[in-house]
C-alpha cells in the first residue's frame, strides 16, 4: 500500500522490522503468525524468508536511497546555496526576487544542468528555502503622509450623500 502522499519512508524502521520477522521465525512461529504480529502481509513476510534463505542477513539490509540520484551534487547545492543568497541581481536582473525561471537559469548557466522550471521549487524546498511573495508597496512610501491624506484630503474628496428630498 505504501506510505501516504509527502510521508517519506523510514528505511530505518523496515529494515528493522524485517529483522523482528527473521528473530520471531528463529523462534519457530510460522510466517503467518509472524505477519499478524508486525501487522504486514504475508507475502511480505514469506519474500523475506526466501530471501535470507537465498543470500542470507545482507538481503534483508536496508537498500539505501529510492529513486533517481540527484543531478547536482552535496557540495554544487552548498554552491547553488551561496549564489542565491548573493542575489538575482548579480545575473543581471532587476529585481532582488528569485523566481523559479531565474534559478534554473542560475543552475544551467552555473553548472550546466538544466532543470524544468516547475521542478526547481523541489530544490529550493530541499535547501530550506520558502516561497516568498513580494510587498506590494513602494520602498519610497511615506506612512504619515498616507495617514494624513487618509484622514483629511480623501473625505474632502468622497461625494457626500444626498440628504432627504433632495433632487
């Protein structure tokens, strides 16, 4: 059945637990008993029979990462890392906002990988980067202007509401 949507598998714990199968076999339950207890099938329980029957403990080990291995490596990310930090505008950009086309242009032109733009939001996630959304406010904004202009100029301005019989 496999684990939930964005829940990552502890390789730790299967491993384990197809350790717990092997202990509980040695002691004589049947295979059956032993899937009931770990609360697995058991056809899981008899693939792990035969297969430390067929090339012993190191069967039952842990295969390591799922998936396809990354294209950029642990110390291209730390690279990737610095470079985002020093700012989209050291590529020539004019806004200090790193969009996910910019940071795939950063990554081809850097390390020559290309990466689809859409998938870069992984990358960046894996880096402990967050989506961010820029303020829409100008930098230049004057708060006690605006405050004033609020409360004396914008009411001289709205149209007042015509009273009773008026025409």
């Amino acid at each position: 059945m496999g684990n939930p949507a964005g829940v990552p598998r502890d390789f730790d714990a299967l491993e384990k637990r197809r350790f717990q199968a092997l202990q509980l076999l040695e002691r004589g339950l049947n295979q059956s008993e032993i899937a009931r207890q770990l609360r697995v099938g058991r056809q899981s329980v008899a693939r792990w029979v035969q297969q430390y029957r067929a090339q012993g403990k190191s069967a039952l080990r842990k295969a390591g990462r799922a998936g396809r291995k990354p294209r950029l490596s642990e110390k291209q990310r730390q690279q990737l890392e610095k470079l985002l930090v020093a700012g989209p505008e050291r590529l020539g950009y004019e806004t200090p906002l790193w969009t996910c086309p910019r940071v795939a242009h950063l990554i081809e032109q850097e390390f020559d990988v290309r990466y689809h733009d859409g998938h870069v939001w992984k990358i960046l996630v894996g880096l402990g980067w967050s989506p961010q959304r820029p303020e829409g406010r100008a930098r230049e904004r004057n708060e006690e202007q605006i405050r004033h202009w609020k409360k004396n100029v914008w009411p001289a301005l709205k149209k007042k509401r015509a009273g009773k019989g008026a025409s």
